[in-house]
C-alpha cells in the first residue's frame, strides 16, 4: 500500500463524523424541546417551560450563532444579517425578544459596548431590534468596505480550482463593485501562472465578452488542465509536476473502489471529472501524490437498442486527442475556407487535390513530378503545382509559393510543411497550440486549434454484442451526436454545433462566381508574368520626362506609406526603380478613418496620347436594351399645332402597338407663318428625317395624321418650291399615309400641345391648403402626415370659446402664445390660428400682472449734459448706517459733474435740510461759489419745504432723480461705492471712519478720473498737488527744459476743455454698451399701462404677489423715459412720475375685446383683497356640517360674467347699506 493511503482514509473518515455531528444537529432541531434532553449550553438560561421566551431563547442558541466580539473583524453587516435569520428560524419575532438575545450574542468589547450603551440614562433607549442594527453598524462598520474589498481583491491569488477562486472573487467583488473591464482585469491578475497566460491570449484577441463569459471559460480551461494532467499519470499543483503509479479497481458501475469501507469518490458520467469533497480537495492541495482510477462511461443497454442510423453521409464534431494535439487552424486560401495543418515533419507545402478542385485554383501541370510518402505508407506523385496561392489564418496574410497538390483527398485542405517553417521561422507554443512569428515588420499572434467538423461518408455499425465485447477487453465508449445531411453537404456550412447555415439566393450566387472565377477574384493577384507582345504608352512628340518633387507628409501619413511599399513589394506590384518618371503620393481619408494612398498621375497624363475611340450613340444602344426587331411594320403618328409639333412611332410585334420613340419640336418664328397644311406636312417631314434609321430600306411603313389634305400631296398636280423639296424627301421612303380622326390621334396630339398650361394649374394646386381638408362623421377635419384636427369655423365665439379653455382654465396654466398653441393645435385648427393666439395671450390681463418680461429692457440710454464750467453742476448723496465715530453714522457726498472734485462732510443718519443746507455752504459755497444746479434723489433733506426756499433764495435749479431708478444720479452712485470701499480697508486700521474721512477724500481727489483721464484737483487748479512722496521732487517740474511756460489760466482752461472731450466720448461709450441690452421704447398720454410693484407697498409675502399693477392710464409724458400715471387712492402718497423701466405697455385686442375688459385691481394695501359689488344674482343654503351657509351669487363691478362667484354671507356684512339692499332683495325673490 502507497504511503500516503492511510492519510487519505483518516480524512476521509473525519469528513464522516462531521457529516454525521451535522446530521444529529439537524434531528435535534426538528424535534420538540420538551421530548428532548436539555443541551447544555454556555449561558444562563431560564429553565421555566412554561415561558415561552426563555424556550424560544434555547432553542436560538442551539443553533449555534456566532458571537460578536468586533476583535476578529467580522463584517457588523453580515453578522446582522445570520443573526436575522437565526431569530426568524427560531420564531423569535416579537421585539422585546429579540433584544433578550442581544446579550447572548454579544462577547468581549461588543458587550462591554452594548451594557454601557445600555445603562446610559441621557441616551435615547433603544426599543425594537432595528434600532441596535443601526447603532452597531454605526459602531463597528469600517470606515471605507469598498475600498477595503478593492485591496483585498487585487490581492487574491488563486492556489486551489479555479471554480474556488472564481467563487471567492465574486464575494469580494459584490462590495468592491468594481466596473466590469477591471473585474476582468483583475480576476486575470490572480490565477496561476499557466492558467493566465492561455486566458490573457484569449482576452487579447476580444474573445470575451463579458466577466461572465471569461469566467466561465477559465473554470473550463482549469478542468481541461486538471485532466490532461491526470490521463498521463500526473496531477499539477502550482508550477510543479508529480507523477504516481494508478491502482485499485473499477466495479463497472461509475465509481472508484478502495480497500475499505470508506465513502466512494462520485464521478460525472459526462466529463469523467471525479466529484470530490472538500476534504480530498484539501488533501489534494497538498504536494503529494494522489492515485485516482478512472472508468468508462456507463452504457444501457435500452439505450443501444433504440439507435437508429442512417447510412448515408454523417456530420459530427470530433474532438479526439490526435486531433486537439495537432496545430490546426482554419484559414482561406483566396476566397476560399481551407482546414491548414502546420507540419514541420512535411518536406515541402502540399494542398488537397480535391480542394484545388473543388475551388479550381489556377495549377500548372509538371511533368516527373515529385513522389510523396504520408505517414500511413501510401505513395503519391504530385502532377500538379500552385505557382502562387494567397493564404489568409487569422491576423497573418501571406503568399504562399511551390504549393505542390497531390491528388484525391487529404485530411486536410492545406499542409504547410518545412519550408514554410525555415522561411517564418515562428516560436510555437505546443502545449497551448500558439504560433508566434514576426512578418512585414510586426508581431502576429495566432491560434491553431481548430477542430474541424468532418463528413464521415461510411459510417461503420457494430451490434450490441460488439459493443460488450469491445468493452470487456478495456475498451472506452464515447458519445458522439451525429445528424444526418442532404447529398449536396459540400454546398453548405456548418456551424461548431453542427447545425447548417442557411444561405440566401444571392449569397449562393456570389459564393458560385467567387469560386468560377478564383483566378481573377482573389483580391492580392500578383504582378503578370512576361508576355509576347507588352504594352507601351505612347507620350506626346518632344515630351520630356516628369518628375514632380514629394509631397510634405505626415507622421502618420509616412508610417502608411512605408506599410503600403513593403505590401506592395512583397506582393510583386512594384519593385526598385531609378526611371526619370515620377509622380508624388498623396493620402485622403476612407470613411471609417482610415488612410488611402492615391498616386498624383496628372503630370504623367499631360504628356501622354490620350486614346481616341467613337462613343455609341444612345439611341443605339437603347435599341440594342430593349430588342429592337426592324423586320416589323412601323406606325408613325404626327400632329402639328400653331407653335409645335409633335410625333410618336410605333411597332406591332404581336402584342398590340408599343412606342419606340417619341418627339416634340417648338416651331420658329418663319415657321409659325405657315399654313395649317404646311405645318402638318413639315411635322411628317420632320419626323420621317429624325427617324430616317428606322423607316428607310425598312418594310411598307403608314403615316397617320389627322389632317386628309396630306394623302393627296405626293398626286398634288401644281407644288410650291417648299412643297417639291419635301416630295423629294418623301420618295425616298415606302410610307403609305392613313388619316384619322383628330380624337384618336391622341399621343401625338399630346405632343404638340403647349405644356406649361396644364403644369401651372398642377403646381397652383400642389401646395392648396384645401388638399388637407376632408369630411368626416359630419365634421370638416384636416390631416396632416403627423395628426388630425377638427376645422373651427369663425361662427360666434366659438373659437374665443376654445382660447378660454386652453389658456385661461386651471388645467391649462396660463402658458405663453407657444404653449398655448401647440396645446390647442392638437385636436384643432382654424387660419392663422398662431397669429389668434399670440393676440389672445398678450392681451390676457392676469398674465399681465404676474409673468415677468424675458425682452430687452425698455427706453434707450439719454445722458446728462455736460457743465460748460467748473461747479456748474453738482450732485449731492448720502452714505447711511455707518458705525458710530465721534457721534457721526452718515456722510454727505458732494461732487462736482465736470472736474469730479468730491467733497466729504460727516453726519447722522437723521440729518435735517438744515443740517444739510449747513453743510452745503461750509463745503461747497464757500470754496467754489454757488452753482447752477443741484441734482439728488427724492430724500426727505431735498423735498423739504426748507430746502427748496433755500435753492430758491441763491437761484439754483434743483433736478430730483426719477423715482425708483437711481441711475439717474449714476455719478453719485459711484462715488458712494468708492467711499465705502476706501473705508472698508482703512478701517481694520484706523477704527475711527471720521478721523481718515478728509485723507479718504484727498485720496479721491489726487486720483485720476477714468472719464475726464485727469485728476480733480488739476481740473481745479490747473496742476497736481504735493503729495508727501513728491514733496522733494518739485525741481524736476521747475528744471525740466521741454515743459513750456504756459500761463496759469490758459493752462487751466485747456485742462477742462480736454476734460469736456474726454466726458463726451465717455457718454459715448456708456451709450454704446448700454443700448445693446436696451430697447426702443415710448408711450403717450392716455396710454394705458402695467407699473411694476417692485418698490411699491403690498400685503403679504413677495414671492406670490404680482410683479405689475394696472391697467392705469398715462396722464403726462415728462420726457421719452418718464411718465406720469394715474394711481390709485391706496398709493396717493406715492410719486407718481416713473421711469421707462417700471413700465409695461397693455395690449389691447381688437379680435377679442372681451380681454380687454379692464378689471380693478383689489385694495392690496388692506388684510385682504377688496372688490366693488356691482350685482347680486342669486342666493343658495349649502350645507356645512351640521348647519347650513347662505352663499350669493357676485357679479363684480368692472369684471366679465366669467369671474362671477359664489361668497358666504359672512364675507358681506361689512359691505354698505347698497350691498345690503342687494341681499334684502335677493332674499325676498327666494323666500317667495
């Protein structure tokens, strides 16, 4: 006995006491606890059998759960989900239950966890058991799974089967989740060094196409290693190899037999692939030898018995271990599929005979022919030859030379013998049937293990008998699916499963011509070889050589082009020249992208004599296509009208007239004066010149014309010059002419007819909108290739009926004119309906109020005039809610519109005109005298009845900036904003804003103006002030020798006339960029108008209150961009003047006046919305809960009988005695 038997059968004898401690387990836990011992287990446990708990307790815990210590870095998840299980498998579902468990299976730091998580009283309690899931997961969880199962992944190595490994990649895989392409990477990554490289040659070639599908191939190419090993007396672990002696004995049944009692290795009666446990896996990967006998397949004798055969030709997929061993790959020779066998043992390159004929491949024949000895002994001489032959396998294409065929049939189709070998000089790997060779510059990579699907044409039949004999004297039955095939097998393809292709009738085709003319259709034809007579082309007298220079190329452009010479070289189309011709290469792009290489030959065109050859004529070659037959009698008919004629001829071939040609010819001015006759008699002409081919020398022929005068011209006793030269024509030809009535002379007529007639009325109607029209069920409808509609006519307000619904109703949302139509066109149309519904939307008043304009904003850009002088013009602000310094939380700006001089004076946020008019003069007055104008925003200080007494008295002219719009004042505005800033980063250093107000305003003042291009306080007095940093530097103004000396005044006055310029052109600009995202815009008086309720006062949150108020009308029109309006009482207090900006025009419909109706707007300054009463109509009870509420029926002043509503008295009780009087009548009418 092996050595290693005895640790065989010990493991294989504990695997049977664990499966039999596995089998009690479960009769334990099928039968009842109370019929049972107590099992004894590691934990206090209640032994009361009346409580149910502590019973269900007992039974949970003799399921063994693992417990939780969170050391052993157990996933908190997957321990979650086997103790759910285990509660469900032991009946434990109420929640107070489940948490009684908690402590059983809980140990070490998870416990210690969960009895202080327990006992915290400021914590909240948990109370059900998916509130303990989550704060353990919380606890425990890892801090990245996918990352961590990513690592753990990459780091997997297979070191048993692969089905093992696959399974292991898998669990890993489902938290990683890693994407499909590095799945497949990876998985590749960690199997054995041998089982990877013949997958990654899989993976290069695209064979897989998914995880899966590489999966599963894996897990078969292992087991088809795992075999090969075992049928030569070897298993392999690893990189290693042992060999061991097979013992023991085969009982016939399908099992291997030991020397004891132990439990028997299962086998597949399919693979011969032993089915071991896990335990003879484990022994398995261990180094050792191993002694496995292998049986046959099993056969029944039933079965044998219902076989049936037929004799006639078989197919079947072989795959014996001769023929999986050779290198076989299936490739084409030309177009042809051919079964090719690399043999280094072959002395020279041999196709089948059969083969060649099969395809009829071009051969020579060859006389001594060569005598060939194959392996079985037969002898055969070799007639024939293939001088050359295009091979194709995969990515390698080659021209195969000296293809020697023998006769008769071969196995195979192609042998490439030594030859070939010495010439590729290809590493092959054997084991794995991989060829590997370097050709035309690159690598290329094949398989060569193909199995072909051979035709067995005498398929040998033994009786049962034989079989048993054959299997008594340690013979193997193998199973092997055969199907039988049509006679003609050799016309059609078979796939790997045996199973036929069908072809199509136009494949058949192609593959029969392919196959006739081989010689000419194999796509790489070599270069001809030499012949008697060689063709030269001819170049034109004193023609000189050309030889234009290279083209520029690139890269890309190069590696192409040196592929394509090393293809071309090889294949014999070219070859080395130094001739004194040349022509440059250029290179365009195929539609997939690839690159065609084109020969630029115009320069060799030039010089060469071009061929001259006449072209058929159409006409011919027409006759030939339909098969003309001249020997019938030809019928012409003609006819003529006052500006064409026209004529058709006919033939009778036993099948009725059929036309052969026709014509049509407008007549010339000369030829419009001629009389009906002679235009009759010219169309004959015409038409027996233009069809001459036909008519002359052919049988009797008959003229048919609708005009009798023309049988009598050739018997006309006196002709005219015109007429005689036409008798001259017609005898020449044996015409008879016939007459017929002008009715039947239809084709010609036709021709003779002016055309553009009938065409215009045709193309008048092609494009009628009535074509879409039709009747149906009663209604008109219009269809069009994508809906039908129902016609609206324009009777009442139907349509203004259906503008309502799908625009005003609560499902139709109030959308904009293109969403309204496309809604309404649907299912209707009537003209210009786009056109109705852009009207109907514009002028709807509730769209008015509330959707917001996407147009550019109204009113063009109009600047302020520029001062003709130095403080003519000032504009005055103020800078609010500052923090408080020295008392101070304001400061009034001051700025001069020409030379931008600002003038800084702190103050309070209640400052008063007082106040403010002190300020003025300290600062203002008193330095640069009173100006002209003043302009400021509409404050308190401004509007004050001081202020304006004040302006008055020193005869200023005060300009209030339009409300709501301070880009009135833009120039205040900016200053403000500078002010802010300086003091938002002076004052983290300073603290005290009013101490650094006069160096702030200084800072202005000494900085050049952006609009004038100058400082301020040159402007003011004619050159720049020291600055602490120039104080030393004064000499270099006084000593500098180009600085002319220029009076102080005249200096000054040129400094503001270029700071006049410099403004303007500014303006300019502003205007510019301003009125690209304006538009023109303008209103008169009486106009009626939405005002925008931005800075207007309402109730109620902003977000759903209206963004514009009106109708209102326009009263006054102060300018281009300000309007006065006609408020209403709630905003009396209210400026009334608005710009341009806050202002939308009301569209008013001519179409739908109902739309126009101006609706008052509700008191939106009060609680709630208040509207004048104008009606009461009618009066109900309804019903709310236990009582009943009295509702009247309003019609509201100013709006249509549609916005009518029911109210609750209680919405009426405050209303006035005339309301009241309404309600007292209403009632009246309905208690009677």
């Amino acid at each position: 006995m092996d050595p290693m038997e005895p640790q065989l059968l010990q493991l294989l004898q504990q695997q049977q006491e664990q499966i039999a401690q596995m089998a009690a387990q479960i009769q334990l836990l099928q039968q009842q606890p109370m019929a049972a011992e107590p099992v004894a287990v590691p934990v206090n446990v209640p032994e009361n059998g009346d409580d149910i708990d502590a019973k269900r307790l007992r039974q949970f815990l003799k399921l063994n759960p693992k417990k939780f210590s969170a050391e052993d870095k157990t996933d908190p998840e997957d321990w979650v989900y086997q103790i759910e299980v285990l509660l469900q498998a032991a009946q434990i579902t109420e929640e107070a239950s489940k948490l009684k468990v908690i402590p059983h299976v809980l140990e070490k730091a998870a416990l210690v966890w969960w009895r202080f998580r327990a006992e915290d009283a400021g914590a909240k309690a948990v109370t059900n058991f998916r509130e303990f899931k989550e704060e353990l997961i919380s606890q425990y969880r890892q801090q990245d799974p996918a990352r961590i199962a990513r690592g753990k992944l990459k780091q997997l190595r297979q070191t048993g089967a692969a089905s093992t490994y696959a399974d292991q990649f898998s669990k890993l895989n489902l938290r990683a989740k890693v994407p499909d392409g590095e799945k497949q990477y990876w998985f590749m990554e960690g199997l054995k060094q041998d089982l990877r490289t013949k997958v990654e040659v899989k993976h290069t070639m695209k064979e897989f196409e998914n995880y899966e599908h590489l999966v599963r191939y894996t897990i078969a190419e292992d087991n088809a290693m795992f075999l090969a090993g075992r049928s030569n007396g070897k298993r392999k672990n690893g990189n290693k190899w042992y060999g061991g002696q097979a013992s023991g004995s085969g009982n016939g049944n399908g099992h291997v037999s030991h020397s004891n009692d132990s439990a028997p290795m299962e086998v597949d009666t399919y693979e011969h692939i032993p089915k071991m446990t896990p335990a003879i896996k484990k022994w398995l990967s261990e180094e050792d030898e191993v002694e496995i006998e292998e049986t046959s397949l099993p056969v029944e004798r039933e079965e044998l018995d219902r076989v049936d055969l037929d004799l006639g030709p078989l197919v079947a997929t072989w795959k014996d271990t001769k023929s999986a061993n050779l290198l076989v790959t299936k490739g084409r020779v030309g177009c042809a599929v051919a079964n090719t066998l690399f043999d280094t043992g072959a002395s020279v390159t041999i196709a089948s005979g059969r083969f060649v004929e099969k395809h009829k491949f071009k051969t020579r024949t060859i006389e001594h022919g060569p005598i060939f000895r194959t392996a079985d002994g037969c002898k055969h001489r070799c007639e024939k030859i293939m001088d050359t032959a295009r091979f194709t396998a995969g990515p390698y294409k080659d021209t195969l030379t000296n293809v020697y065929v023998i006769p008769g049939d071969c196995p195979f189709d192609l042998i490439l013998g030594k030859p070939w070998f010495d010439e590729k000089n290809p590493e092959i790997d054997f084991p794995n049937n991989i060829i590997k060779m370097q050709h035309n510059g690159e690598t290329i990579v094949f398989r060569a293990d193909y199995h072909e699907q051979k035709v067995l044409r005498d398929a040998g039949i033994i009786s049962s008998v034989e079989m048993y004999a054959e299997l008594a004297s340690g013979g193997y039955i193998n199973i092997c699916m055969m199907k039988p095939v049509p006679d003609d097998y050799e016309n059609y393809e078979f796939d790997e499963n045996g199973h036929k292709l069908d072809k199509t009738g136009y494949e058949k085709y192609a593959d029969e011509i392919l196959r006739e003319f081989v010689d000419v259709t194999d796509p790489d034809i070599p270069y001809p070889v030499d012949r008697e007579v060689e063709h030269e082309i001819e170049l034109e007298p004193d023609a000189k050589a050309v030889a234009q220079q290279m083209y520029r190329l690139t890269f890309e452009e190069l590696a192409e082009l040196k592929k394509t010479i090393i293809d071309y070289l090889n294949k014999g189309f070219i070859r080395p020249s130094k001739s004194p011709f040349g022509a440059p290469i250029l290179f365009v792009r195929k539609k997939g992208g690839a690159l065609r290489m084109c020969v630029d030959y115009r320069g060799l065109n030039r010089i060469t004599k071009k061929n001259r050859c006449p072209l058929p004529r159409i006409e011919d070659l027409l006759d030939q296509l339909a098969g003309a037959n001249p020997d019938f009698p030809f019928h012409m008919y003609t006819d003529a009208s006052d500006f064409a004629f026209g004529g058709v001829l006919m033939q009778d071939q036993g099948q009725g007239l059929r036309p052969v040609a026709y014509s049509s010819k407008k007549l010339s001015e000369a030829e419009r004066k001629y009389t009906i006759y002679e235009k009759e008699a010219l169309s004959q002409i015409h038409h027996l010149q233009l069809w001459r081919c036909y008519l002359q020398g052919a049988p009797r022929s008959t003229a048919y014309t609708d005009n009798a005068v023309l049988k009598n011209l050739q018997t006309q006793p006196r002709l005219s010059p015109r007429q005689a030269r036409w008798m001259l024509v017609l005898q020449e030809y044996n015409l008879y002419v016939e007459y017929i009535a002008g009715k039947a002379n239809v084709v010609a007529d036709a021709l003779s007819r002016r055309p553009d007639l009938a065409m215009t009325v045709v193309i008048a109607h092609q494009d009628s909108e009535w074509l879409n029209y039709a009747f149906d069920h009663g209604y008109i409808v219009r269809r069009t290739p994508t809906r039908t509609q129902l016609y609206i006519p324009d009777v009442g307000t139907l349509r203004h009926d259906l503008l309502i619904e799908h625009h005003d109703s609560l499902l139709a949302g109030h959308f904009g004119a293109a969403k309204t139509g496309a809604l309404l066109s649907r299912h209707y149309y009537w003209p210009q309906q786009l056109r109705d519904v852009r009207e109907f939307v514009q002028a709807c008043q509730e769209c008015g109020n509330s959707k917001s304009s996407n147009q550019k904003k109204p009113g063009l850009l109009k600047s302020l005039p520029i001062p003709k002088r130095r403080f003519e013009v000032i504009t005055m602000d103020f800078v609010t809610k500052l923090p408080e310094a020295d008392g101070f939380t304001a400061i009034m700006i001051m700025v001069d519109k020409l030379t931008k001089r600002v003038f800084l004076a702190p103050t309070t946020d209640a400052v008063t005109a007082e106040e403010a008019a002190t300020m003025f003069f300290e600062h203002v007055i008193r330095n640069q005298g009173v100006p002209s104008i003043i302009i400021s925003d509409r404050g308190t200080q401004f509007t004050s009845v001081f202020w304006k007494s004040m302006v008055a008295q020193l005869g200023i002219k005060h300009k209030l900036s339009t409300a709501y719009h301070p880009q009135t004042d833009g120039q205040s505005e900016i200053t403000v904003r500078i002010v802010i800033d300086l003091l938002r980063t002076l004052h983290y250093q300073y603290k005290n804003w009013v101490k650094i107000l006069p160096a702030v305003e200084f800072a202005i003042n000494n900085s050049v103006n952006a609009s004038t291009g100058k400082t301020p306080f040159f402007l003011c007095y004619g050159e720049e002030v020291p600055t602490p940093a120039s104080i030393n530097l004064q000499f270099l103004a006084r000593n500098n020798p180009n600085q002319p000396s220029v009076d102080f005044a005249e200096r000054t006055q040129v400094a503001v006339q270029q700071a006049q310029r410099a403004l303007v052109k500014a303006q300019q600009r502003q205007k510019t960029y301003a009125d690209k995202n304006r538009r023109y815009l303008t209103f008169e008086v009486g106009d009626q108008v939405y005002i925008s309720t931005t800075d207007l006062p309402l109730k109620g949150p902003r977000r759903l209150a209206p963004k514009w108020f009106g109708p209102v009308p326009i009263i006054e029109k102060l300018s281009d961009l300000n309007y006065r309006v006609a408020l209403p009482e709630m905003w009396k207090r209210r400026h009334p003047v608005f710009h341009i900006e806050k202002l939308k025009p009301f569209v008013v419909s001519t179409k739908f006046p109902s739309r126009s109706d101006r609706r008052p707007p509700p008191d939106l300054e009060q609680g709630s919305d208040v509207y004048n009463v104008e009606k009461i109509l009618n009066r109900r009870s309804t019903r709310r809960g236990r009582g009943w509420r009295i509702e009247y029926y309003i019609k509201w002043e100013g709006y249509p009988m549609c916005d009518s509503t029911w109210e609750p008295k209680t919405n009426l009780q405050d209303a006035g005695t005339k309301v009241q009087r309404m309600m007292q009548e209403v009632d009246l009418q309905h208690n009677t």
